[in-house]
C-alpha cells in the first residue's frame, strides 16, 4: 500500500500503520503471517524491546527487536537515546563514513537509489494521471 496523502513522517492525525504484503505472507504492524507448509498458516510477532518504560532503568531507547526468540536487530548506538528515525540516519551516515574510507561496501549503492527513484517517480504519475504505472528493472540496476 502506498498511502498519497502529505506529511507522512509524522502526524499526530496519523496511526504508524506497516502493512507488507507478498505472495509467501504478510506482515501488519508487528505480526507476520506465512505459511509454514503449502496447507499450515502460522502467525508470530515480532517482539520489541524497548527501555526505559515501566520500571525498565536502562535507560531510554530501543535495544532489540526479535523474532521467534531470535535477535534481528540490535541497537548499534546503545544509551545514545535516538528516536527510530534518527537511529536509521546515524547507522546510514556511520555505514558510508566506513564506505568512504575502504572498509565496509557502499551502504545504500547508486544503482539501488536510481531504481527507488524510478519506483518513486511511477508512483507520483500514477497519482497525477490516475493511470495504472509499469516500471522494469534498467540497465543501471543489472
């Protein structure tokens, strides 16, 4: 679903809403459903742990989030007390000063953000024109 309202990033008007849909599964918000064999349906969660609530004294931020009893994520800046989204920038902005400096692979290629774009620039004409919107993969991305 991609919603084509304004101010997306936050709106105290607006419920965080995920909803990831596929042809093996689905995720919405923190539950996965899949299917653990072509007839077995299954459902799980993914499990946030979040300090800093309650009587939780370590101080404020997310630590892990995990699935079916396995760590996914780990907060790379532990005590720094970043929101979600500044979190995403800090680890972007330390995975490209690695980048840049020869020790670690480009974080986010180019050949990546030009196909985003392009899904990104199909979505804004389908909006305008009202028009159904087809995209390939081009010869940057190959």
């Amino acid at each position: 679903m991609y919603d084509f309202t304004d101010n997306q990033w936050w709106n105290p008007l607006r419920a965080r809403r995920v909803v990831v849909r596929g042809s093996r599964g689905e995720i919405v918000d923190d539950s996965v459903v899949r299917l653990l064999d072509p007839t077995t349906p299954v459902e799980s969660t993914f499990a946030r742990r979040q300090l800093g609530y309650d009587l939780n004294l370590e101080g404020v931020g997310v630590d892990t989030i995990a699935f079916e009893g396995r760590v996914l994520y780990r907060n790379p800046f532990p005590g720094a007390r970043f929101s979600d989204d500044d979190l995403a920038v800090a680890t972007i902005l330390r995975d490209t000063a690695l980048w840049a400096r020869d020790q670690a692979p480009a974080p986010y290629p180019l050949a990546d953000g030009c196909q985003d774009h392009l899904l990104g620039l199909a979505i804004e004409e389908s909006a305008r024109t009202g028009q159904a919107v087809t995209t390939g993969r081009e010869a940057w991305s190959r």
